[in-house]
C-alpha cells in the first residue's frame, strides 16, 4: 500500500493573464499542529499549510489566495501588466516551499492586492502571515514590523465592519497584537469589548479574551506598568 505524500496539486486559472496552472496544497490529514500561538499562529512537524496558501501564476506572477478577488477590471489588469507581470521572471512555486519560497508568494500576494485595492481584511490576513513567517525564523525586529502593519489593517476592518456578533474574533485579536506589540493600554480596551459587549456572544473568543487578559496584567506587573482601575481587583 502506497503512503500518501503530504501535498497534492490542484488547477487555477490565473484571473489576470487566464493561463491555467498548477498550485500544491496540504492534505488535510496532515494539517495537524503541535501548538498553537494566542494570535492563532500555528507550528507543523511537517509541511506547514500555510506555506502554501498563496497561488502564484509562473506565467506573469500574479499572486492570489481563496479569498482575493474573483475578477479584475481592465485598470487592474493594466496596473498588474506593469507592476508585477513586467518585471517578472517566470518561476514556478508548484510543489515543495522552504520559508524563503513562502515569504516570497506572500509579499508577492501582499503587492497584487494593494495594486488593485483588494478587501482590507485578505490584507490584514497576508501582513499577519508574514509576521509568522518572520516568527517562525525568530526574526524578532521584522516579526514585531509587520504586526504592526496587520493591526493598523485590522483596526481598518473594524473601522470599516463596527462591533457585531461576528466581529468577536477580529476584536480579540486587535487586543493580542496590542499586547504583541507592546501598547497594553490599547490591549485592555480591545480585550475589555469582547468581555463586556453583551452583543458578543461567541464563547470561545470571549474565554479567549478573558485569558490573554490574565497574560497581559501579569505581563503589566512584571514591566512596572500602571495597570488600570478593571485590573486591580
């Protein structure tokens, strides 16, 4: 009986030039991850699925997810032909990715969607995938960077989308890259939303939220920070 290999390929038809092209996946019985982090990073003893979220055209490097966009304006077009396609060297990403094979399909993901204006939450997603990256590697500096850019976009998604049943996830996680990056003040607030709103009733975020609370006054007494009124019970 022959073993199954951990990834497999399927077809995409590439939404800017229509080549169709090759692109590999984790199966799904080997998507199991030792551990988990708060913000919902995930650690594989094999193939990391993360890896290969992003699609990527050989032929003109257009660069998508599952959640991009599903069509593509003429301007977009245009605008991809002469910010990517044109200066791009035809490479394949079907089969294997290293970190450096991952880092490249997701910042390449990063430029197609800002160049045609694409939803703000699929970019906040991308920022937060490379800062995993840069976790994965310990690349502190550069993790810390782009956790910052992912919770400037999803403050943006908030902004855009306001408080509501469905939003408990985003919020709580605005509350841990707070506390990720150090603005504990801004973590307490954001962490406070989910417990408090009696709009919010998704269990998990709110026992979620309730913990990395915990995490963060500890985090506050150990760095002689004034913990505010709510956190001194």
């Amino acid at each position: 009986m022959s073993t199954l290999e951990p990834l497999y390929s399927i077809k995409i038809n590439c939404l800017h030039c229509e080549q169709d092209f090759q692109s590999s996946r984790v199966r799904t019985s080997f998507k199991k991850s030792v551990r988990n982090d708060a913000d919902f990073c995930s650690y594989y003893k094999e193939e990391n699925p993360d890896y290969y979220v992003v699609r990527v055209c050989p032929k003109c490097g257009y660069a998508s997810t599952e959640n991009s966009a599903t069509r593509l304006t003429d301007n977009q077009r245009k605008e991809i032909t002469t910010k990517v396609s044109a200066r791009w060297v035809e490479r394949d990403f079907n089969g294997h990715r290293d970190w450096d094979n991952a880092l490249e399909t997701y910042k390449l993901a990063l430029v197609c969607a800002q160049i045609i204006g694409d939803s703000e939450r699929l970019i906040a997603s991308i920022l937060h995938h490379i800062a995993w990256l840069y976790r994965y590697k310990g690349d502190i500096e550069q993790e810390q960077r782009f956790l910052r850019f992912c919770l400037d976009s999803y403050i943006l998604v908030y902004e855009h989308e306001g408080i509501g049943a469905n939003n408990a996830r985003l919020l709580y996680l605005i509350g841990e890259l707070n506390r990720r990056v150090g603005d504990f003040n801004q973590a307490v607030l954001w962490f406070s939303r989910v417990i408090n709103d009696k709009k919010i009733m998704d269990a998990s975020m709110i026992r979620a939220s309730r913990e990395q609370w915990a995490v963060l006054r500890e985090q506050m007494i150990a760095k002689k920070v004034d913990l505010p009124d709510e956190m001194k019970q």
